[in-house]
C-alpha cells in the first residue's frame, strides 16, 4: 500500500495571502484538516513542495478554502494553482479512505465523440493521477481512462455517470 494518497486539488487562488480554493480529488469528501503535512505535486520551481495546513474554512462536502503556513503571497499561490495535495494516509482519520473505495464501481463512462465507452470496474491510484478501469460496454480488454480535469467534463452523481472527452486513439492503447 502506498504511503501518500491524493486528497485535493488546488482550483485557484482566493485572497492575497495566498489562500485557495481547493476541491477533493476523486470522490472522497473533503479530508484536508488544521495541522496535516501536503505535498505538492508536480512539484513547483520557486514555490515549496510541502506545506502545513493552518486553516481550513468549508465551503461544502467537497470544496475549502484553504491557506497552508509556507505559502506567502498571491504570486506562489497562483503558481500552485492546479497542483494535487498528497497527504500521508497514516494522517488521515482510520477508515476513511477504505470507507470510499469502490465508490464509482458501476458508473458508466460516455465519451463526447464515442458514446458509451464501458463502465468502472475501479481505479488505479498513481502518484500524478488516477485512472479508471474501465470495462468496455462492448466487450474487450479493460480500458485505463486518466482521472484528470482535462478530459473529464462532467459527473452527474444521480445518473451514476461520468462524461469525457477523450483524445484521439486513447481508447486504443
């Protein structure tokens, strides 16, 4: 099991102290807390790789502000804008990462130029991003579909569906 696991993204700056507004990373609820050491990742030049959280101020179940104690300043802050929080899972409350996993079984994946690609058989958690497993609605091999911002476009949490939109040939690897 890996020791750090993905628990937010930094959306973008709030205040010019260096405040963000941060969102949690696939599917869990919002785990960033007073007191937790993060990683930054990628990594930044001229701004730190790690930070203590000093506040937290939640907007809802998924999105914070945030302010952590080595950023100081709009310039560093935007330049952490997009960059996810790895936190060490022994730091985070026992259970609730177990309590998450398995939660996007099932739902299906559309992309905007395919349609219907398969659905999630589960994710693989790597150190730059998470990939879904996805089984496609046709039969085949599983398909690893990057849980990035860039390709996802929506989630609708009701219809148990997530949309993307895929580049050329990625299905094909």
């Amino acid at each position: 099991m890996r020791a750090w696991t993905d628990v937010a993204v930094l959306a973008r700056t709030k205040n010019l102290q260096g405040g963000f507004v941060a969102q949690s990373a696939a599917g869990l609820p919002f785990l960033l807390s007073e007191g937790l050491e993060a990683a930054f990742v990628p990594p930044v030049l001229d701004a730190p790789r790690r930070a203590r959280v000093t506040a937290v101020a939640p907007v809802d179940d998924r999105t914070a502000i945030v302010t952590f104690d080595a950023v100081e300043g709009i310039d560093m802050a935007e330049a952490l804008v997009g960059c996810h929080c790895l936190v060490r899972r022994a730091d985070l409350p026992e259970g609730v990462l177990e309590a998450h996993a398995g939660a996007w079984d099932g739902w299906e994946v559309h992309d905007a130029r395919t349609g219907l690609v398969g659905t999630v058989a589960g994710i693989q958690e790597l150190p730059g991003q998470d990939l879904l497993e996805v089984v496609p609605a046709a039969g085949g091999r599983t398909v690893l579909v990057p849980l990035v911002d860039a390709f996802v476009s929506g989630i609708d949490e009701d219809a148990r569906r997530i949309d993307v939109d895929l580049p050329d040939g990625l299905l094909d690897l």
